[in-house]
C-alpha cells in the first residue's frame, strides 16, 4: 500500500484561455488533514473535482490512492468520501429512506454505522432531506460521504453557511470520526481559523499555483511578524524571506519567512524586533493579499520598491 494518499504532479486546468490551475503539484500523506486554502474562485473546486475524476486535468497527472482518477473514476469513488459545496440530495426522500438508496452503490456500506451517525449527528430520521435545515444537511452530506468507511474523505467548504456553532460541531465531528479513526483529509476552505486546528498540514492556492504546502506547527513557527522602529528606508532583511510591510506610527511591521534568518539579519543590522505570531488567517493574508496579491519573487521585488515611497 502505497503511503501517499493523492498527489497532483505539475497539473494545469484550463476553462477557455483562462488558466485555473497553472502547474500545480501536491503530495499528501496517508493519514494526514490537509487544509487546502485559497480565496473564492482560486481553483480549489476544480482540484476537488478533478481528484475524483469529473473533471480530466490538461496538463500533468494526478493519482489518488494510487489511482488514475481518468481511468480509474469508479473505483476513486467507491474508496472516497467526498462532501460538495453544494451537495445535491433527493429532497423528496426522508433522511432514513436517503441512507437505504445509497448503500448498494457501495460494497463497504456500513448501515449500522450510518445509523450510529444518525443518532450521533441528532438527525430526524422519518423527515425529509427538503425540510432539514442547513446544518442538518452538513451532517447528513457527512453521513453520506463517511457511511462506507473511505481511505479518503474530501470536504469542499463544507461549513460554508453554517453558524459559528453549527462549525465548531462540525469540525469537532471531523475530528471525532476521521482524525480518530486516521483517515486521510483534503479539506478546502477560506474559512482558515476554522481549520487551523484540526489541520496537520496547510497548501496555499493563490494565482493558479502553490504558493506554501507545509506542516501547520512548521508555518506557524516560520512565519512571524516583526516590529522595528522606522529609523531610514532601508530594510535589512533579504527580499526573498518579505512577504508583506505595513508602516505605522513610527514602527514597520514586516511579514517574514524564514522568521529566523530574518532576525538574524535585522540583529547583525543592530535592530532587535518585536516578534509576532501570527494566525493562519494572517499568514494566509501574507501570502496571498500582501502587495496587492503578487506573489514569489514579483511580489518580494515589488515590495522593496514600495519601501522607500511607504517610508517617506
């Protein structure tokens, strides 16, 4: 058995001349969750849709569970479970009725789970799916996509909607039911304080690519914010590790990565930051919104460009 549990290799997407995805390349363990974060329209969908092969890539290769999702589609979904943004159900159907129409398209149907799920999740089994209310229906998308015991679960901003409480129960489900039990999660969101804690690793979609896959403890302690007093419109700090400046009141507050090489080269320069930790949201922000968007090395260059305007 293979120990990685999907992985995209330099995959391209295009819808017309547009490019949705633009090289993207991605390895995930088993066992693992992985938050896959990006704005709306990013692309993440797209990837989603493409792991279990509704959509055909049209550059690079992908493999889930070792599988081709072009050849091998069926099989993809029978080992996945796989909850939509915007999950269709047969709303004519009772909750109850739902679970036994499903079971047969799945070998490794566990309808005593299912059932467990019902009780656990507080689903009125006897009402029908048109009259659940938004969270009702999360859980019973959750339900749907976990009854058959999959190797691969993957969520498409499956709190979008729901109330702060509705999300925290549905995340502290996830944990319950899939960290517990070492599933291997993709979950998309934009919701990032959401996923913080459960993620075990963050990728960061931005402008078609990955623009930052690592362990969540790993960007945490790597990425920081540090506060030194405007002094000249220098900034010691290699251009490669800035991700984003903002000036205040006298003081600039520089998004770094490596944070320790960083301060090292702001103590060589007789500067001794303030250090910051930062959320998932504000290295999300970092990232992706910090120079108006850019990233890479354009984005670095173009922020020491701004630096002496910002500074005068």
């Amino acid at each position: 058995m293979t120990e990685t549990a999907l992985m995209l290799n330099d995959v391209t997407k295009r819808f017309g001349t547009h490019n949705v995805l633009n090289g993207v390349s991605l390895k995930v363990p088993r066992g693992e969750t992985v938050a896959f974060l990006g704005r709306n329209g990013a692309g993440k969908t797209t990837t989603l849709r493409m792991l279990i092969g509704l959509l055909q890539p049209d550059d690079g290769s992908i493999s889930v569970m070792g599988l081709d999702p072009g050849s091998k589609a069926i099989e993809i979904r029978r080992r996945t479970g796989y909850l939509a943004e915007d999950q269709q159900m047969f709303g004519w159907m009772t909750v109850e009725e739902l679970i036994r129409f499903m079971a047969p398209f799945y070998p490794s149907w566990d309808h005593g789970l299912a059932i467990g799920y019902v009780q656990q999740f507080e689903l009125p089994a006897h009402a029908r799916v048109r009259q659940l209310s938004k969270g009702q229906t999360m859980r019973l998308g959750l339900l749907l996509a976990l009854a058959h015991r999959p190797e691969l679960v993957l969520l498409d901003d499956p709190v979008l909607g729901l109330d702060p409480v509705m999300r925290r129960k549905f995340n502290r489900d996830l944990i319950t039911h899939l960290q517990a039990e070492g599933r291997t999660v993709f979950y998309s969101s934009h919701l990032l304080y959401e996923v913080e804690p459960i993620a075990d690793r963050v990728a960061i979609l931005h402008g078609g690519s990955i623009v930052k896959y690592e362990r969540t403890e790993v960007l945490r302690a790597d990425v920081k914010r540090l506060v030194i007093p405007v002094v000249d419109t220098s900034l010691p700090v290699r251009h490669s590790h800035i991700l984003d400046v903002e000036c205040r009141s006298g003081e600039m507050a520089v998004v770094v990565s490596p944070a320790d090489r960083a301060i090292a080269d702001l103590r060589e320069s007789g500067y001794e930051p303030r250090i910051q930790d930062l959320s998932l949201d504000e290295i999300f922000e970092a990232y992706v919104v910090g120079s108006e968007g850019n990233t890479g090395e354009a984005q670095r260059a173009d922020l020491s460009e701004q630096l002496p305007e910002a500074l005068a």
